[in-house]
C-alpha cells in the first residue's frame, strides 16, 4: 500500500497539489489503470486491460502476463 500511496497521494502532497490530485474523489483529477488482480498483493506491473484519462476510455485485449 505504501508504495501506491508514494506514487500517488504522497507524490501530490510533495508537489503541492493534494487538492487538485492524488486521490480518487469527486471533483480531483485522475487517470486510472485497470489491471487484472489485487496490486496489493503483487505490485508487479501486471497487464493493463482499461486506461482511464480525461473522461476517455480505452480497452486493452488480453494478454498472458510477461516474464
């Protein structure tokens, strides 16, 4: 959780902008990516089926993870 939180809400405070972003709320600003499983049990960058940014939507087929 902690390394989650130093890429996004800590990463905001440093610069700054913990009003604006860094945080899934109403009215803040936000890219989101969806991947399959629980990044808390494995922060291994698994493969990417959804990117959220800027009110777009794009979806990813799916693929085997890599090595």
């Amino acid at each position: 959780m902690q390394a989650l939180r130093a890429a996004t809400q800590w990463a905001a405070r440093c610069l700054g902008l913990e009003h604006e972003v860094g945080t899934v709320e109403k009215g803040r600003r936000a890219d989101l990516v969806v991947v399959g499983g629980n990044p808390l049990d494995d922060v291994t960058m698994r493969p990417v089926s959804t990117l959220l940014s800027a009110s777009t939507a794009t979806s990813y087929p799916s693929s085997p993870r890599g090595p």
